[in-house]
C-alpha cells in the first residue's frame, strides 16, 4: 500500500479531529466535576453556617440572663425607673420568645 500526501493529510485531520474532540470531552467533564464540588462546598458552608448561628443565638441568650440578673440586682438595691422598665421589657421579650411570639 502506498501512503501519499492526501494519505498523510487525512490521517492527520482524523487525529487532529479526534484530539480536539477528547479535549473538550475531558474539559467537559473537569466542569461537571468542579460543579459537583461546588455544590458539596456550599452545603458544607451552609452546615457551618446553621451551627454558628445556632452557637451566637446561646451566647446571645446567656447575655440577655445575665443582664436581667444585673438589673434584678440593680433593682433590689434600689434602684428603680428605667431599672424596673428594662426588667420588664427583657422578661417579656423573652417569654414571647419562648412562646415563638413576634416582639
């Protein structure tokens, strides 16, 4: 068999062809991937999120206790007016908390 130049010229075109077409088979594939990685990504940092929120809302409930007790105390010592106002809103607030009442 005797291989010309057009031989030569198609075999070339076929791999040249078949390179290009792997290339973006392989560039398709790496796309699906890193979007299957986004996606786990974002939940991973939605996860993260919801715990951290969770951790802030407990601390944030600490320190509403721990101001009440402070007014309380401001209040058995006499202190009164805006003491006895502030206690008041605080100890409501957190009831209609409690209950999943808006404020």
């Amino acid at each position: 068999m005797y291989i010309d130049s057009a031989a030569i010229i198609t075999i070339a075109s076929v791999l040249g062809a078949l390179t290009a077409i792997g290339a973006v088979a392989y560039k398709i594939i790496k796309w699906f991937q890193a979007q299957e990685k986004q996606t786990t990504d974002i939940e991973d940092l939605k996860k993260q999120e919801k715990e951290d929120i969770k951790a802030m809302e407990d601390e944030l409930c600490l320190l509403t206790y721990a101001v009440l007790a402070c007014l309380k105390g401001l209040k058995e010592q006499g202190c009164n007016g805006p003491v006895t106002e502030a206690i008041g809103k605080i100890e409501k607030h957190i009831n209609q908390k409690a209950h999943g009442q808006e404020t």
